[in-house]
C-alpha cells in the first residue's frame, strides 16, 4: 500500500490573537486528531490553547496493522511487531514523514518558520514525531514525546549523532508513566539515554503511577515547555 502524497485531515486549535507559532501534535495508534484533541480537554478541562501558537491535530490515514493481524487502523506507521528488538518499518515510517513535512510546509507558508514550531505526540505519534524531526526537520524549536519509544536500532539514532557534528539540535522533552504496560517505561528511559548519548539535549519526566495515558500534571509541563520554547 502506497502511502505517499496523501493530504493528511487535521483538527486545528487556533490561537486567540496573531499567529506567530505552530505546534504539531500526532496521537496514538488507533486514535485521530479529532480524538486527541478530545482527550486532551478532558483531562485539562479545556483546549490546549495559547494567545499565539496554532495548535494542530493531524489524522494518520487508515492502514493494515500488522500487530492486529493486518486490520485497517489509524495508524503513523507498521511495525513488524510491538517490540524494541526488531527492525523499524522504515518504508511507511519514510512515507508518513513526507506527509507530515507537507503540514510543516503549509505553517512555513502562513508565515511561521521551522524555528518557531514544536513537533510531539503521544505514544506512536512520539515515536513519529522523533523521525520527522531528527532526520528531516532538525531546524524545528522542540520535540515533545509523551509515552513513547523507539526500537534499539533506530535510524533516528544515527541521524542525530550526524547532525550533532553541527549543532543545534531541538531540545527534547520526554515524558513516561512508571505503571505503562511494565517494560514500556523502560523503553522510553532506554530511548532518551540512547538519544542523548548519541548528542540530542533531552530531559525525562517518570510520572508516578501513570500508566499508557495522558494526565494533568504531564499535560501542564508540556504546555509550559512549549511556552518556555516559542515565548517572543
């Protein structure tokens, strides 16, 4: 299934004044833009919102999963299997990343430019979100990724222990709930340790007794961070 030059649906937050921000912000497996958004003023009791940062919601189209024995999902790419031990899906990691630079794209022609924007996201989205940006939109202020990890091997890994021969990279900031499903905690400490050695300036934030899900506490320090990163 060819998922090149597909125009990805978003659901945008519009800032309150002028717009001199973006951030981008991809969901979960199985979720849609629509849905994060929901779950995210839910737990906040309102929108993510700012004065001048556009906040935006993309949907992953629908595609065979391969861990759900090839049912249709929205999904940002395919893994062989939910495990860090083998091989990335890279050729729908790759076509999903040109999709999403397409979004980056239409900010750049709304007059904000790559340093002006964050790029994050929960779970499979953060995972996505460290692809689009480590290899292709290392000019980007920020990544954020909530519940996430990447697998041992990663390209992402490489890409940014080449682009830190000529830094800045963005900042990183991850965040984990200790209860996630076990060993997947694990693998978003092991992921921001690898990260980091390999030159990205990260910072790692356990939540206690979280468990695969976004709360309150988590969702106030993203939207400080992001604040902190795209203040004028």
């Amino acid at each position: 299934m060819n998922m090149a030059a597909v125009k990805l649906q978003t659901s945008v937050v519009s800032q309150a004044g002028k717009h001199t921000a973006s951030v981008i912000f991809l969901h979960g497996s199985g979720d849609t833009g629509p849905g994060l958004r929901r779950w995210v003023y839910d737990v906040l009791g309102q929108n993510l919102a700012f004065e001048n940062i556009r906040v935006i919601y993309p949907t992953a189209p629908a595609r065979p999963y391969t861990p759900m024995r090839g049912a249709q999902s929205h999904v940002w790419f395919d893994r062989h299997k939910i495990s860090q031990d083998c091989p990335e899906h890279l050729e729908s990691i790759d076509s999903m990343c040109e999709n999403l630079s397409a979004i980056v794209q239409e900010e750049i022609r709304a007059g904000i430019p790559k340093h002006r924007m964050l790029i994050g996201g929960f779970s499979m989205g953060g995972a996505m979100a460290l692809h689009l940006v480590c290899r292709y939109h290392q000019d980007v202020a920020g990544i954020f990724a909530l519940s996430s990890f990447l697998n041992k091997d990663s390209v992402v890994y490489q890409a940014v222990e080449d682009a830190s021969q000529c830094p800045p990279l963005p900042e990183l900031l991850q965040c984990h709930g200790t209860a996630d499903e076990l060993v997947f905690h694990r693998w978003g400490e092991e992921t921001n340790s690898l990260l980091k050695k390999a030159g990205l300036n990260t910072s790692f934030h356990s939540i206690p007794d979280l468990n695969h899900q976004l709360c309150r506490q988590e969702l106030e320090l993203l939207r400080s961070w992001i604040l902190k990163k795209l203040s004028l």
